[in-house]
C-alpha cells in the first residue's frame, strides 16, 4: 500500500468504526472509486488496535471499573452494578462469536457486493431513524437486563452483513428498547471492545503466519485510526443529544443512493 493509500483509509475507518455510518460502505469505495486493491491483512490488524486503543483509552475509568467488578463477583462474589454490566457486556457479545463462526464465510463469499453493501446502508439506515424518533428514550444504561443486553447482542451479530453498521444497528436496537441516546452510545461502545479484541486477535494470528509483516505501516495507520476514532467517540457523545441520529440517517440514505447509482453503472 502507498503512503496515500494507509493515510486515506486509515481517516475512513477511524471515522466511520464508531459513528452509525457503516465503515464498510465506505471503505469499499476507493476501491470502486480509484481502483485501489483491498487493504490487506495487515491494515486490518492496525486499524483494529487504533480503535481498539481509542475506545479503552477514552473509556478507562468504566473499562478497569468493569474489569474490577467482574474480577471481584467472578473470584470473590462480590457482586455490584459494575459487575452486572461487565456480565450483560459478556452475555451481549456471544451472538456475534457463534453468528461468526457460523456465518463469516457466507458472508465473505456472498454479501460483500456493492449493491447489498448499498440496500443494507439504506434499510438499517431508516430503521435506525425510526428507532430515534418513536421510542421513549428515558431508560439509562444502569436499567440494562440480560434481554435487553441479549438483543442489542444480536442485533450486533447481524452487522456481519456489510453495509449494516456495528454502531448503527446496537443503537438502534438499544433506542427501540427505551435507551436515552447517551447511554445507547455509551454501551454501543463499551460493547464493541470484546468484538474488536476478538477480530482483531483473529487476524493477528493469521498475520503472524506472513513471512514478511510491513510494521511501520501497522503503526501508522493504527496511530491515524486511533487519533481520529477517539476524536469521533468524543464528539458523538457530546454533539448526540443535540443533533440526534437524523444527520447520520439523512448521510446513509444518500450514500446508500450513491452506491446503488454506482452499481447500476457498472452493471451498465
């Protein structure tokens, strides 16, 4: 990859892992745009530590909280709300872990074209604009139970289809169910780091199996994606209550046009 390449989708992805935007839609069109190959393995791994370091490091108090509490209630059953939401963070991620041993490969082989990536961006896109707009939005995070965090759980497993958005669709999900939006975001997030330690823990393991691993351009692009996905964390959660979820509803649905345009040419 050149150096333009590394810096460009290292933006994307920093951007767009936390924001309910779908990195994948994006990340598919220099690609379709400049022609630029896929980003590799070795991309994947860095940018999965750049916002895997960004989302602990903006989290650190609740991370080694939580880590404490389920340490405590797990070895001495000392039980707190902390420990009951590190638990429902635990219970919430086994959907994805058996709907990716499960489904990674169909999903590789069958749903990465442009035209799902395109209806997928546009549908959980209006779903989550419902979600904003209708639900009651007065339960905070503290209120979570095993079926709320079983559901969320799941409907993070289906953001394995591209285009769905891991974010997107846990808030949406969590908005449906009564979540202020604050709280949505904030357990959307906390609930993306065992799902990103997982993957990238994944890929790392096939990239050590490389004969040649490139790591200065790992760590420049775990250092951009990072940057810019604390940045993003940041602003959402404070800009959120104030813009809601339209703005990110309003960009997917012209996104997914512009997809489903490019799709129809190229088929043309």
């Amino acid at each position: 990859m050149s150096l333009l390449q590394i810096i460009v989708l290292a933006l994307i992805q920093g951007i767009t892992e936390f924001l309910p935007i779908s990195s994948s839609a994006h990340l598919i069109l220099p690609s379709a745009l400049l022609g630029w190959p896929d980003q590799g393995l070795a991309f994947d791994v860095a940018v999965h530590v750049g916002t895997l370091g960004a989302v602990l490091i903006y989290f650190r108090n609740d991370v080694r909280n939580l880590v404490v509490a389920w340490c405590k209630s797990t070895f001495a059953k000392q039980h707190s709300d902390d420990s009951r939401i590190a638990w429902l963070i635990v219970l919430a991620t086994i959907p994805t872990g058996i709907a990716g041993l499960l489904f990674n490969d169909f999903v590789e082989e069958h749903l990465r074209s442009l035209l799902v990536i395109a209806m997928t961006t546009i549908v959980f896109g209006l779903l989550l604009g419902a979600a904003d707009k209708f639900s009651a939005r007065n339960l905070r995070m503290e209120k979570l139970n095993w079926r709320h965090a079983l559901l969320i759980g799941i409907a993070q497993a289906i953001a394995l289809i591209p285009g769905t958005s891991r974010s997107g669709i846990t808030l949406t999900m969590a908005l449906a169910l009564g979540y202020e939006r604050v709280s949505a975001a904030r357990f959307s997030f906390l609930l993306s780091i065992p799902i990103i330690v997982l993957s990238g823990a994944y890929k790392a393991v096939e990239l050590l199996q490389l004969n040649s691993v490139p790591w200065g351009d790992i760590m420049l692009a775990a250092i951009i994606a990072g940057i810019t996905a604390y940045i993003c964390i940041h602003a959402f959660l404070a800009w959120i209550n104030r813009i809601g979820m339209m703005p990110f509803v309003w960009y997917r649905l012209l996104l997914g046009l512009f997809l489903i345009g490019f799709a129809w040419m190229g088929m043309a």
